[in-house]
C-alpha cells in the first residue's frame, strides 16, 4: 500500500473485526502503484476510509513505524486539527480536535476527545503516558461520535487498535538511538499460531532517556519556614534549601500479551492484557514561562522568559520532602504513571448476523512530587506538591448487528461502565509550618485533599439503516445514557493561619450525588453514484458527562456550586464528498460542518491566590471546510503526495460569568461581577462594586483553535536491481497562529509555525533488516498548547490598572532525530 497515511472520510467501530488486518492487507496487495485503502469497522462493519460518512484521519502501523509515532503526542504533532499539550498536575493532559477540548487543570473533567482502544474507553487525560506501540491502525474521528462511542466524545474520537497475531511466525526486534535526549529504545515481538486454532503475540517496549529535552534555568533557592499557627506570634525561622529540578529525563518499560481463538469459522475471541510504568525526573520540565511584561520573571527577574525550550523549577527542600507523602527523599520532582489492563473481544459472525462483546477492565495510577509554580523562586511564594491519584473503570459492551445487505439491516446495543477515581494531595506553601501538627507529615502543609469519585453509566443505542434506492443510503439511531457520579471532597488538614485568612475550610465533608440522562440521536443519508465517490449529509449530537472537580479547593465561600458541573453536548451538521480519480492515482475530499457547544467545560486556576474553579462556560461553536488529496501515480511506482488544507472557526457564543485571567481589566472586557446567589454574573456598578471578576468569552476563539492548519507531505519508495529497497518520506505541518488558553488571554498568543518531519529508509532484499534515521520538527519550531498564569503573578484583575501575570505554556518538543533499526524474521 502506497498510501500510509490516508486521510478521508471514515469512521471507526468499538470493536475490532477479526479479519480487518487481513482485509488491510488484501486492500493493500490489490493495488500495484496507485492510492490503497485503510479497511476499518465503521458502524461496526468493515468498510473502507472512502466508503463511510464519517471525517477521519486514518494511520497505517507503517506509518507509525516510519516515523515511531510510539504515543499520542508524537502522533498529534503530525496531525492538523488535533493537538495535545502534556501538563504536570489536573488531569495531564489537553486533547483539542477542530478547537473543541478540556482544559488540564481539573481532574474531574474527562476529556471531549475520547481514547478508545481495542474497543474499550479510555478517556482519561492520562492516558498519554500509555505507550502505543505495534499497532495494527490508528484513527482520529473528527467532530461528535455519540452514537457508536457513548460519552465524553463531543469533540471526536482517537480508536487504536493493537496488532493480533497472525497465521504464520513472527519476530521482530527494534532498537533505536535519539539523540536530543540520548534515548535508547528497543522493542521485540514475537507472534506465532500455537494450534490451527489459536495464536499468540507478544510485544515488550522499554526506552530510557540520559538527559532531558529542556534546558534546566533553575537555581539554589532559600525557602524559610516559620513554625507558628497565629499571625499574633512570631513564630521561629527555620532555613531551607531548595536546589534546581531535574530536567524532564524519562524512562518507560510496556508489554502487551495476545491470545486470538477461533475454533470455529464463526467464532473468535481475542483476549489481551497489558502492563506498563512511565517515569520522569520532573512533571512540569515542558511548562515554559514565555511572556512576561517585563521580559523576565516577576518571581525571579535573573530567569528571562521567552520562547525556548528551557524551564525552570526547584526540588522540594531535602528536610520538607522527608515528611511529605509519596515525596522523594532528596526532594528530587518526579511523576510515576503505573496502568494494567485486560480486554477480552468476542465475535459470533453468523450469515446475516454478527454478536459481538467488548469486556475490559483498566487501572492506572499517578503519582508526583513537583514544584507547583514551575519557577525557581526564593521565599516563601514556592509551592511544593505531591499527588497519588488512581482509576479503575469496567465496562462491558455488547451488540447485534443485521448483515442482509438488502432494503434494510439494523444495530442494536447496550453497555455498562463503573469507574472510580481516588484523589489525594499534599502542599507545602507560604513558608508555613506548624511542629505540633499530628501525624508528623503534616509540619509543613499548607493544605491537603481527599476525594473521591463512583460512577455509573448504562447505555442503550441502535440504528437503523434502510436502502429506499439504488446507490442511496439512509441511516438513522440514537443513544441514550444514564448516568449517576457518587462523590465526595475532604481537607483533611489546613494550617491554621490558612483557615483564619478564610482560604481553606478543613474537616468538612462536602458531598455531591449526581444524575444524568441523555438522548443523542443522529442521522446521515449517503448517496454513491459509483463507486469511486460518495456523497453524505449528517446530522449529529454528543454528550459529555457532568461531573465533580476532585482536584477543588474548597474555602468557606465555597459551596458544592464550584464542585460540580454540568455535561457538556454538541449538535450540527457535517457534508462531505470523497472521489478518487484515474483509476485511483488521484484522491479528492471536502468536507463541511457546523456544530454547536452548549455548556462548554472549562476549569479556571486562578494564579493570585492558587484556586482552581470548574465551570460551564456557556456555548461555542466550531465551523469549517476540510480538504484533502492524495496523487499516487501508476507511471511512478513507488510515489505518493498527499496534503489537506482545512479552515476551521472556533469562537465562544454567549459565555458570561467566565473568570478574568490575571491582570484583565474592566476595559479589556472584566466588566461582570459574580452573584454567588443566583449562580449568574451582573454587569459591574460602580457606585457599590469596587473590583469585577467575570467576563463573557463572545466573539473569543476557543484555545488552541488555529483558523487555518494543514499539512504537505512526499514518500518515495525505490527498489534496487539486488531487490532491496529505499523509502524516503518528508511531511510538513502548518498551523495558523492561535489563543492557547481558554479565557481569551490575548499574551498568550502563539504565532503560525511550520514544524518538519522526515525519514529515511533502507531494506535489505531479504526484508530482515531495516535501517531508518527519523527526524521531527526538524525546523526546531518552538510552540506551545494550552498553558495559565504563572502562580502568584498578576494583579489588580477587574479593576482599570490590572497588572497582567506571566504566561506558563506547555511547550512541544524541540528537534528530535534519531536512528533506529529493524530486524524481521
């Protein structure tokens, strides 16, 4: 298959079909030059990228291989429209498709673009610490996917599937060198038939980094504490010391295990189990501080800000971290992720009806030490944290679908998900501290938290599908959920002094008991007037589960109003036509669509005084025209060009009562004052208010939310006398410049770039050994996606002379290349 990445109109199953790597492979030996097919199980049938009414950009496992796209964040930085930016704390991550994402600082908030692998969901954040390696596929749904992948996909869907095994030996082994961080990698595969009836594949990963991709400005710093628990006394000094943080150096090791059964030609069950550990020497080492009004920090003026790939941090004093939970014993930052899971797919393919079930059960588990402010600073400003988060969610999900093929055919399904999330937290701050506090390890807290949230979820859904005509296509169905959240928030402790200034309100239990209920129907008619072009209209809805912000800080002007959200939905309309052309050597998609947000799921981190608010922001909307092509000519075997340009406008609709960012004044739009009363937000009067804390986002684009994006990529394959061969690929990805948080913070713009991707490969005649040098963002293009104010910096917010904060921006990785190779058998 000539074509590696294809990127058309296509839509992906939960469910993987035990036959669609083989379907890949046939669809790829059909064609001797020209534009292959990606065969995927759309509305849990397989069909190919061109033939389903969905937007998708599909990636071959040979594309990944090309380029070790090995996690979602490498694959992100080759996508236009999908971003990903890796943070320290809250729920660790932002996935944004088409302008529409969640922001990073709630743990709570699930994310509107959905993680489904091998059919089971895996929503949270977090999970692109998982590493994704000897994939069969990978697909990225653009816009809502109700119907087929429940909630918490309003903004699209990435399904990944892993490789199964095969009807014949296999073993691979690869190694790999990348010089930026002095990674070493390797991986080996080894998949096999045990019987006529059963196989088995084993895949193993571990990479270790001797130095990190961030230059480390961090210096020495004092941290004085003062042992008292009234403003009234003194209290007594204690000196600390906290020296520079690590460099972002890292160290992962994954393995995946596969059985596939098939002991009949109807039946086949697929089970896989994985485990994997992903470590790093400080969480926040990508949090570069890139604007600053005085061209450095207002923490720290001897640390520069600027747009480069260097950060600064400190580590948690040596005697501070000896006490404080999951901390480092030379007060070292770090981030340990830790996940397992078990996956058990079942198929039963009759003549004209195929059951299938989905069984998975998932945990992960986060645990962190890091400087919270992510600067090196002196005093008592510095924020030390620690963290040790968990999950678990089992779901199960099955469904029956018609495969008559004639007039009609039909979907019906239902699935079940439990989940629970443990938060726990730990801060030292201001300098306090407090020797008779018990037990021990609460001397130095300013603060700590103890939540917890259960869920529960059933779902039903179905479609229907009716042919009235030749060549058209009809297509109608609709989820519904039902959902509960059980959750409760605990500071177990504050520091006096804390309590008597009214920031924290300590040994109080607030609860939250929370139901939902939704229906998300959609429809799309789909017309082919041959084979090689289809033309579709859809009409599409989602929903995002409401929750509670398990990460809050909870003050006694707090109430459960600031715990709890509503679910987030999603409603419009998407065309598109997609056609190949000269004997597919030539590949032409457009694709159109408006959709509309309504209670958009913000989080807001309030840098002055280190609170973290979780709102709805009102409504949004994205619009925009995708166009893509592919040229893959006969006469040159062995070439293919390919490029999409695609325009996309994400803009807030009405959004009042959204927080001000730090510094913003009543001119600049912090106009409103919230009214706790009513849960709404007045415009400001100046004859009884003195500050404004409210603004409404109208007419703002949405973070991260580029107008225009596109990429522009070769591949050349030649094959030599000796029967060896040499691949040479070059993409480039352009983004227009953007907004890169969510409160329409204009000092945190980030201005169009190009980044460039590039490999080189030789195979011997034999196909046994491989040699590659890869290459990303070769232009060394610096950027960053999603960020907040800089802790304790800014001032004078709703007022006419605000002071604006310093910007922290979690930035991409520089340059990176590397040599890797391959050995098959």
């Amino acid at each position: 298959m000539r074509a590696a990445l294809l990127t058309a109109t296509a839509g992906i199953g939960l469910a993987n079909s035990p036959a669609a790597l083989a379907q890949t492979a046939q669809a790829a030996q059909a064609q001797e030059g020209g534009i292959g097919d990606i065969i995927v199980t759309a509305r849990k049938r397989q069909e190919t990228t061109q033939d389903v009414p969905v937007s998708v950009v599909a990636i071959s496992a040979e594309r990944m291989q090309q380029y070790d796209l090995s996690n979602l964040e490498r694959v992100a930085a080759q996508t236009p429209s999908f971003s990903i930016g890796r943070t320290p704390s809250g729920s660790g991550a932002t996935l944004v498709l088409r302008g529409i994402g969640s922001n990073t600082t709630s743990i709570g908030l699930e994310q509107s673009v959905a993680v489904i692998v091998d059919g089971a969901y895996y929503g949270q954040g977090r999970t692109i610490n998982e590493g994704f390696f000897d994939l069969a596929r990978l697909e990225i749904l653009k816009g809502p996917q109700a119907l087929f992948f429940g909630k918490n996909a309003t903004a699209g869907v990435v399904s990944i599937t892993t490789a199964d095994p095969g009807d014949k030996l296999e073993i691979i082994a690869r190694g790999g060198y990348e010089f930026a961080a002095k990674q070493v990698y390797g991986e080996a595969i080894v998949s096999s038939p045990i019987s006529d009836t059963l196989g088995i594949r084993i895949a193993a990963r571990a990479a270790k980094q001797f130095d990190g991709y961030y230059r480390q400005l961090g210096t020495e710093q004092p941290y004085p504490t003062i042992d008292r628990t009234s403003t009234a006394v003194p209290g007594v000094t204690t000196a600390h010391t906290s020296g520079p943080a690590g460099d972002g150096r890292a160290k992962e090791a994954y393995i995946r295990g596969t059985l596939k059964w098939q002991p009949t030609d109807t039946l086949t069950a697929v089970l896989k189990a994985n485990y994997g550990i992903n470590e790093n020497n400080n969480p926040s080492a990508g949090s570069v501080v890139y604007y600053c009004p005085t061209g450095a920090l207002a923490s720290n003026p001897a640390i520069a800000c600027g747009k480069r790939f260097a950060s600064s941090a400190n580590r948690t004093p040596t005697d501070i971290a000896a006490s404080l939970p999951y901390s480092n014993a030379d007060g070292q930052q770090g981030n340990q992720y830790k996940s397992w899971a078990v996956n058990l797919g079942l198929t039963w393919a009759m003549d004209d009806l195929t059951i299938s079930s989905v069984t998975n059960y998932n945990w992960n588990r986060n645990t962190f030490q890091f400087d919270a402010d992510s600067v090196s600073r002196a005093g008592a400003p510095g924020v030390f944290a620690t963290e040790d988060s968990t999950w678990h969610a089992f779901s199960q999900e099955v469904r029956a679908q018609t495969t008559i093929g004639g007039l009609w055919d039909a979907m019906i399904g239902g699935y079940y998900q439990s989940t629970k999330r443990d938060y726990n937290a730990w801060t030292a701050s201001g300098g306090l501290e407090n020797s008779a506090a018990t037990p021990g390890f609460r001397r130095y807290l300013a603060n700590s938290k103890d939540s917890q949230t259960n869920g529960q979820t059933f779902a039903m859904f179905g479609q229907l599908i009716v042919r009235p005509i030749d060549k058209v296509e009809i297509t109608g169905g609709a989820r519904y959920t039902s959902e509960s959240k059980d959750s409760y928030f605990l500071q177990p402790y504050s520091h006096p002094i804390r309590v008597a200034q009214g920031i924290f309100l300590p040994e109080v239990t607030l609860r939250s008991n929370q139901n939902f209920e939704d229906w998300s129907p959609e429809a799309t008619v789909t017309y082919k007037p041959t084979n090689d072009i289809t033309i579709y209209g859809a009409y599409k809805t989602a929903y995002k589960s409401g929750g509670f912000s398990n990460s809050g800080i909870y003050s006694p002007s707090a109430g459960l109003a600031d715990f709890e959200f509503d679910p987030e939905k999603a409603k419009g309309f998407e065309v598109g036509i997609k056609t190949t052309w000269l004997d597919r050597q030539l590949r032409l998609n457009l694709t159109a669509y408006n959709y509309k947000y309504s209670n958009l799921q913000l989080d807001f981190f309030r840098s002055d005084i280190f609170a973290f608010t979780t709102i709805n922001a009102g409504s949004a909307r994205t619009k925009g025209i995708e166009f893509e092509f592919q040229v893959a000519p006969r006469a040159l075997d062995g070439f293919d060009l390919h490029g999409s340009v695609n325009y996309n406008r994400a803009r807030y609709g009405d959004a009042p009562g959204s927080p001000c960012w730090a510094g913003q004044t009543r001119n600049q739009g912090c106009n409103l004052v919230y009214v706790a009363t009513t849960d709404s937000s007045r415009p400001f009067n100046p004859a009884t208010d003195t500050i404004a804390n409210r603004q409404n986002l109208s007419g703002q684009p949405t973070a991260n939310a580029p107008d225009w994006t596109g990429n522009l990529g070769a591949s050349y394959e030649a094959h030599f006398g000796s029967g060896a061969k040499a691949a040479f690929g070059l993409d480039a990805r352009y983004s227009g410049s953007y907004i890169a948080t969510a409160f329409g913070n204009p000092y945190t713009w980030q201005k169009r770039y190009v980044s460039l991707d590039g490999s080189i490969s030789l195979t011997t005649a034999d196909e046994h050994w491989q040699f590659q040098l890869i290459g990303k963002n070769l232009t060394n293009r610096f950027y960053v996606i999603g960020g907040n104010d800089t802790p304790n910096s800014g001032s004078g917010t709703g007022t006419n002379a605000g002071v604006v904060a310093d910007q922290t921006g979690y930035a991409s990785l520089p340059r990176t290349v590397q040599a890797q190779v391959t050995f098959r058998y």
